[in-house]
C-alpha cells in the first residue's frame, strides 16, 4: 500500500490545489481547462497508484476521483486518502454509476458523486461547492495581502515626504527635535516608523523602506549622532 503524506493544506496564502484522478486523457484535458480556468491549481494522475504517489508529495484540497482506473479501483484510493488526510475534500466522476456505488462512495467520505456524461455547470458547481471553504480563505487571505502590500507603499511614501521635508525645512526639522511624535501627527505612520524617523533608526528604515538619498539620510545621520552623545 502507497502511504499517503500527512500535513495540513497552508489555507489563504495559494489557490486551492485539486488532483484529478483520470485514465481517458480528452476527459482529463477537458477537465484540466475548466478547473484552470477557475483559478485552481490542479495535477493530473492517470492510475490509482500515481495519484497515492502524488499525496504523497504534495497536499491537495480536493481530489476528483474516477472510480474506473487501469491499475486499481478507485474507491480503494479515496479509502486511503481519507484514512490519511480526512479534511481532503472529494468528488467522484464516474461513467459507471449505480446506486450502489454512490453509497458506498459516500459512505466513504465523498462529498458529492457525479456520473458521466456531465456538463461543464455541472462540475464547476460541484468543485466550488466541495472548496467553498478554501475559496473564502483564499480570496481572504488575497485580500490581506492586497491590503498589507499597500499600507507599506503608503507607509514608504509617508517616511521619504518627512525625510524630504527635514532637509527642505528647517522649522520641520526643529519641531522634530523639539516636539518628537506630535511633530509627525499629520503623517500616516505606523508607530516603528515614527520611532525609526525620531531615533534615526537606519536599520528599520533600510529593512521597511528601502535606500534613501543622501538628501533624506541627513536627518537621521543628525539623530544618529546625538544618540551616540
């Protein structure tokens, strides 16, 4: 028996990933389209045993199982890769169906069964119903990252106006000394970033805001001598 890898599936950082378990290649490369072209990341097996090699490797989100493989019988592949990894989600296509066989797929763990022939509907439906779930995630953690990415733009944008104004004005530059925080009140900064501006923490800066001119150096230079002081 193929051991199948025990791990969990990083949710909200990469789109859900599907191995599709199918032995009719025109099927599999019609399938493949649709699935790629709902955003998924999707690996192809064509025998029971690839695809049990294939967990093995790689932690898959869903698996779309056909029940009639060259190599071994599908319903022994969803058995292992239930008994391994529960959480993995699965849909069976099969040309042969019964009611018999919907059960005992069920009873095993599927989600939903499909029989062939299908529509394109059809099986989108039953795909994003089986990863709703991970799709949430997915466009979640999307969404953060979208959102984190552009509160560093303007935090950067922010930092370079102030190091730009301390070598333009020379009041600035004195309400910095004197005043600190409250001198950077109208400036949409984080906390470090005042703290790394007020203590010419250069380290921070090159770290979160990337390389400065000379022009926007002279400032923290500044700091960086008093604190040696």
């Amino acid at each position: 028996m193929i051991a199948v890898q025990e791990g969990t599936t990083t949710r909200g950082e990469v789109p859900p990933h599907i191995l599709l378990m199918e032995d009719e290649t025109n099927v599999a490369k019609g399938l493949q389209m649709i699935l790629a072209e709902e955003g998924y990341d999707v690996d192809w097996a064509m025998t029971g045993r690839s695809a049990l090699e294939k967990f093995g490797q790689k932690a898959f989100d869903l698996l779309v199982a056909d029940l009639k493989l060259p190599d071994m019988n599908g319903m022994d592949v969803i058995r292992q890769v239930k008994g391994r990894r529960p959480e993995t989600e699965v849909v069976v296509i099969t040309g042969y169906s019964s009611v018999q066989s919907a059960v005992e797929a069920m009873k095993i763990g599927a989600r939903d069964y499909l029989p062939k022939p299908f529509t394109e509907e059809e099986f989108r439906k039953v795909v994003n119903e089986a990863l709703k779930e991970r799709l949430e995630a997915f466009t979640k953690g999307r969404l953060e990252t979208v959102e984190s990415h552009a509160a560093k733009l303007i935090e950067r944008r922010e930092v370079m106006r102030v190091l730009n104004r301390t070598a333009d004005d020379k009041g600035f530059w004195r309400d910095l000394m004197e005043l600190g925080v409250e001198a950077l009140a109208q400036y949409d900064l984080s906390a470090e970033a005042k703290t790394a501006i007020l203590t010419g923490d250069l380290r921070w800066i090159h770290e979160h805001i990337g390389e400065l001119t000379q022009k926007q150096l002279l400032f923290l230079y500044k700091r960086m001598e008093m604190e040696v002081w």
